[in-house]
C-alpha cells in the first residue's frame, strides 16, 4: 500500500527500495554551492534525527524536499539567495504605541532566536502550535527587514539608509496603503504548507505587545519535483519568468544583490533592499489574447522563454532582427525588450517572487497575479530605473496592476550569538 | 550547482546520481492498491513523455510528486480515495439564468473531457493558458457533484436523492449562505500549486455562459515527501487528524463510502455524497490553553495522536479508565470520545480535509482552519449523527465554528467515452 492510496496515518511497514531511495536522494542535494557570494546555503540532511522530524520506528522516510535545510547564520539572510520554495508568506507588522528601539531590540533577539530553531526543523522555544511537528525543515527561511517609517520610531533616523527613500509613484500604481510599507517586514518560505504557517504564527507571536500585523499575504511557486525544468517560475500568465536573474556565482553577483561590506551605513554590510510589489494580473483580459498577442506582449516565445529573434531560453535577444514586412521582430514596446538587462545596468535586482491567488470577486474575476519581490544592492540602480522605464510604454502594463508596494532595507545575516540588525539597535 | 541554490531557469548539467534516484522513486511508487473497493488509483508513470512534461535535454527529471498521476476513468470519480494533495480548490457554480438540462449535460461534457487532459498532464483542448505547462500531472484530480438546488433548475426532481436533503441546523453553525451550497461542486487537489490553478481556471473557462462561480475556496496539506508520517493530516490546531477514518481494503469500505451499483437512485450507482464544511479554527484561544487542557478537549496526546488512555495511535481507547481521583481519563466531553466509530455507527464515513489560510483579520485574528470534506455512502449515516453528537457536548466546539456548508450528490465514475453525470442528464 502506497501512501498515495490510503487514508489512514499509520506508520506503514517500510519499503526497502524507498528507503533507498530517499536517502540518494538527501545525499544527492548535500552539495555546497562553490561561490563565494552565496550564502544561507540549503543542505541536504538526513530525515531521522532532526528536531520534530525524527522518524518513527518503521515510518517511510523524508525525501530531499522535506529534510532540505537552510542556514540561518551567515554573511547574508536566507532567503535571498535560495531557489523558490513552494509556499511563502509576507507581513509587515508595526511597532506598537510605545514601543521603541528597546522594544525593537527584543522582537529582533526572539525573531532570530524563532527563525534559528524553526529553520533547523525544531519546536519554537515555548508555546509551540506543533502544526510542524513531524516534518523536516522543507527549506524554510525567514528574514528580517526595516521599512522607512522604523526609523521615526525608534530614533534612529540618523541611521536611516539614503536608499530607504520612497520609490517614486508610477502610473500603473493603484496602491493600498494598508497593505503597503510598514516598520517591520518578514518574508517567510518553506516547500510545506505547514511548516510555513507554522512559522508565521510563531513569528506573529513573538511580536507579542511589541508590533502588531500591519498586512499579509500568502504566495507559491511550483514544488520542487514537479517539473523537470529546475525550479524555473512560471508565472499565473503562463510566462517563463526570471530568465535574466543574475546568477550566484556570476562575477558581479554580489555587487548588484548586496550591499558591500564596507557599505554605508556600516550596519547594512552585506545586507540588501528588497522592493515587494503586489501586482495584480488582469487574466481575463490576458487570455482573450491569442498566443502570438501574447508573445508579442512579452517579446518571448511563451512555450520555452526563448526570445521572438530565435534560439533558447537563453539565447541573446537580437533587438535589430525585422520581420518580412520590415518591423521589428521583437516589438517596441515588448516586455522584454523594455527590461533587458543591458538596457538597465546589467540586471541589477535579483527577482525571487510568489504567484499569489486569493479568490475571486463576485463577479468571478480571479484576485490573483504576482507577489513580486526584487533584491538590490541599490533600488535606484535596480528597480526603479527599470519600472520608469516600463511606465514609459510597456506592453504588458495593460494586463497588470500594482497593487501594494514596500521597500524594505534587510540587513546582513546574524553570527552565532548575534540576531539579526543588532549592530543597527545596538550599534 | 544545485537546483536549491540558483536562481536561473536554464536546464542544469544532469546529475547522473539524481536521475537514478528519480526514477528509483518513481518506480518504488508505481504500485497497485490490491483491493477491490478502491480506484482512481495513483499511479508512477515516466516523467518523459507526459505531456507537457517532456523534459528538455540535459533537465532534471520530474520526482514522483511531478510524475504521480490519477486515473479519471474508473467505477468511482477521483478525489475521494486517494491520498491527502498538497493544494486544493473548491468551487461551486450555479446554473446561469436560462441553462437547463441540455446546457448543463454540454458543460459536464467539457468538464469531463478537461479533466480527463489534464490529469493525465496534458493540456486543455482549447485556449490552454500554459500555466501547467513542463509540470506532470502531480496527481492532480478533478471531481465533480450535483446540489440539492440543481435538480430543480434542470426539471429532474423526480431524480434528486432524498439523501440530498438539507442538512439539519447545528448549533454552531454560523453559515454564511453566499459561501454555501450551489448547483455544481467542484473540488481539484494537486501536489503542484500551479497545476492545482491552471485545472481551476481552466473548469472555470469551461462553465462559459452555461454556469458561473458562486463560491471558491483554497486550501493545503503537508508537501508528500515533507512528514515521515505517510500522509498523515496534521490541521492548524496541530493535531493529528484521520486516525480512524475506513481504509480502502476494509471489509466494509465501499458500504460505508460509496453508493452500490444497484442503489437508489440508480444514477447515483458506485457514487457518494460528500458533505463541505468551512471550519473557522479560533486559534488565538486555542493556543492559549495549555498542553494538557488542549489533550483533555481532544482526549488524544498532541504529539502522537494517542488515546489519553494510553498506547499508539491506533490503539483503542479506554473510555473506561479512571485516574487517581476517580475520574475519566478520556474525559466525557472528548471529542475523540464523542466522535469514536463504535458509537457511531463504526466511522461511516471518510474525511480527506485540506486546510485553509485566508489571511487575517484588522485585529490580527487568523482566517484559518479545515475544509472539512467528509464522504459517505449516506449523509444521514455519516456526517448527521455524528455532528448531532458533536452539538450536545463536544469540548471542541468552542474553538470552531462553521462558517459555510455544502451537500452534494457526486456520481460514480465515467467510463471510457462517457461524461461524469451522464446517466443523470440523459438518462
């Protein structure tokens, strides 16, 4: 009897070749990335043993996609530099009346503290929920970062970054503010429904008297194992998306995603901006399109990325190439076209988002699209350049919305000892 | 470089460890279910060649979570014996003003023939959105039932089951009408959250002018491969949940679950009756109570899901046994107590639940709980008796309330070149 045919939860008698299996499995993914630039590495573990996820006697074991690890101290947050995860969470919270850098100080200690067990697959140090109990740590992450209006609050504005700046308004913007900005942003990611919730309550918790839940929103991505294109996005528009990401490992990673070392202010060293856009897609409006509309939408062939100029996924897109009739093969104003990176400074964001979906109105229009969440050493030479551009004649504009915004400035991942931001509140 | 540390979408150099343990997986799961009472089987089918998912040379093969593939044609409908997916969506449609019969058959036509594609990993016949595209079928499955209100509008009265009957008031019902009942049920489950929404719109794109959406709701299990418990549903209280649900295989599994082929009415032969509650879960109360007060509700330990009296999991309770001070270990009002199968009628029915998380409310309060989705061969033998029970005294209706409810007569399975319903329609 396999698990995909009974009901019940038994432990069942093991099965020798899954066995097997899952442990190539976990051995085949506890591989480190070789780049310098890269951090909150995803291991692979073994399944029995850790925290919650100790195997009863005879149980079927974890796969990778369970006993899969990140790494809550380093150079960097987790969470930024991983592959997508199959679910994820984001919330803002603000710094309750009263409340101040102390106070601040203190959420941070026990986020961190929270993060550092749940990524490591344990119970939260007191009142766990143990809606995780059982499972492997299934990639989770969580990160930290501080909004413009944190700094007001607990006098800390000299230490506020220039990059900190509210982005400047653009004509697809319809924002909600209350769902927008915030003191305090938390991005939470896990390949298990579960386990992300679980830590979203647990990180909620923590907040206790000291911030309240400003806004939330719930995301996914395809789960691992699910397609045999690693883990491309493909977005609710059935586009492949993020084929020009820079690359972990790529010369130039670091200095486009993170902030230097010896950057200003001292306290972001190695840290980075994330803008976090909620972007509605119009998709009714979107499939009454017929394919090739929609190819010429995006300037990419919609089956494998490849540009409309010819080749694969990653070919160089050929902006000069004409048609019979003399136009541009790859339109003017084509979505692609607008955001290739040599126009923009080199791709200078690395995009990891979640498709969202929410529902749908009464009159069945679907509330879903993109929760698009971009990483920058600098948003002014990351985002914003590219989204005035796009503003200027994009044609993919008509099919979206920007429905709430944040930029969040997320400082460099904590030591062992440390929790996240300390040299900021203590510095 | 493995796919959990990058961020691009190219096809990576293969991994000749990993592909071995791909289709070490896939074959250790391509298994039967030896019992007669069960269909819809999951099989492991090669991730190569499926449909959208043949692999681009040099790619990383689909994981039995991509690869896993539901059967559509069978005696009985999918999603109801199947294990526990990952995502899942329900909807319900009303019949638009005008539809009858004959558009209602037309529209359980194209359903059946969508669902039919796409659980096998293929896409929609016309105007396929792409968003599944490079995934497997990730055992995707499309189910399909009939509401008290649909027999009305299609002239078939004489056909409607009384089983179909309204159910009775329960006192914590607190049901929102708009979010309840319909013509036409539909519920998609998916281990792939992008399989699960492309199925939806693409049901949603076939009800055209024939039927439109009244209610949509979302909602999750544990990722297959997260928990060493196989499958075991763990809800948002963090409780263990299914323990004694009828196993395909037990002697009277198909009495208790499904119609028999000589039932009443006979369109309904090899069917089953699936009873949808949305079960708000009033989690900030709930976990104020300590760990014994939250065991004494349930009369089952937290961690295990085992009786207070003592054993596993699936030992049977004591409800005998007293404590030092003379009182029931199981308490009186347990809702393990009160929900046991020997006191009703011997579990006549199957719960295959997702949960759901639809935000939070301006105060901070959890929208989250259980879809709570129950299968049984009669309603009045099922769901009735026991939630009856549940009303006079259950410790745990103080931390739920039912907040949306359906009834819904599902038919047997279509054979091959039949539509779901169609001896109802055209019979």
């Amino acid at each position: 009897m396999t698990d995909r045919t009974t009901q019940e939860s038994r432990p069942t008698v093991p099965d020798p070749r899954k066995a097997e299996t899952a442990t190539g499995t976990v051995l085949s993914r506890r591989r480190l990335l070789g780049t310098a630039g890269a951090t909150g590495l995803v291991l692979g573990a073994a399944g029995a043993g850790i925290g919650y996820a100790a195997a009863p006697a005879g149980a079927t074991p974890l796969t990778a996609l369970g006993s899969d690890r990140a790494v809550f101290h380093g150079k960097h947050q987790p969470g930024i530099t991983e592959g997508l995860q199959a679910q994820g969470h984001l919330a803002a919270f603000d710094l309750a009346a009263g409340a101040g850098r102390k106070e601040a100080a203190a959420l941070l200690r026990r986020w961190s503290a929270t993060a550092e067990r749940l990524m490591a697959g344990e119970p939260a140090a007191h009142g766990d929920t143990e809606v995780a109990r059982d499972a492997g740590p299934s990639s989770l992450t969580i990160t930290f970062g501080f909004g413009h209006s944190f700094f007001d609050r607990t006098g800390l504005l000299k230490q506020r970054p220039a990059a900190l700046d509210p982005l400047p308004a653009f004509s697809s913007d319809r924002l909600d503010r209350a769902r927008s900005d915030g003191d305090l942003w938390v991005q939470i990611g896990a390949d298990d429904a579960l386990v992300a919730f679980h830590a979203l309550r647990a990180v909620q918790k923590d907040a206790g008297g000291a911030a309240r839940l400003r806004w939330q929103m719930n995301g996914f991505n395809r789960s691992p194992g699910a397609t045999a294109r690693p883990r491309t996005a493909r977005n609710l528009m059935g586009q492949v998306d993020g084929t020009h990401n820079p690359r972990p490992g790529d010369a130039d990673f670091d200095r486009r995603v993170f902030v230097p070392a010896d950057g200003d202010p001292g306290w972001m060293a190695n840290g980075s901006y994330v803008v976090v856009r909620r972007i509605r897609m119009l998709l009714d409006d979107w499939e009454k399109l017929s394919l090739t509309q929609q190819e010429n939408v995006m300037g990419r062939r919609k089956s494998d990325g490849a540009p409309l100029s010819g080749g694969t996924e990653t070919t160089e897109m050929d902006l000069e190439k004409t048609g019979e009739d003399g136009s541009y093969v790859v339109p003017v104003n084509a979505h692609a076209r607008i955001t290739r990176p040599d126009q923009n400074g080199g791709a200078a964001m690395l995009r990891r988002p979640f498709s969202y979906h929410d529902g749908f109105d009464a009159g069945g229009v679907p509330d879903a699209g993109l929760l698009f969440i971009c990483w920058q050493a600098d948003p002014l030479r990351g985002f914003v350049p590219v989204q005035r551009k796009l503003d200027r004649g994009d044609a993919l504009s008509q099919y979206v919305r920007h429905e709430a915004s944040g930029l969040f400035a997320v400082p460099g991942g904590a030591a062992k000892g440390e929790y996240v931001g300390q040299r900021l509140l203590e510095g």
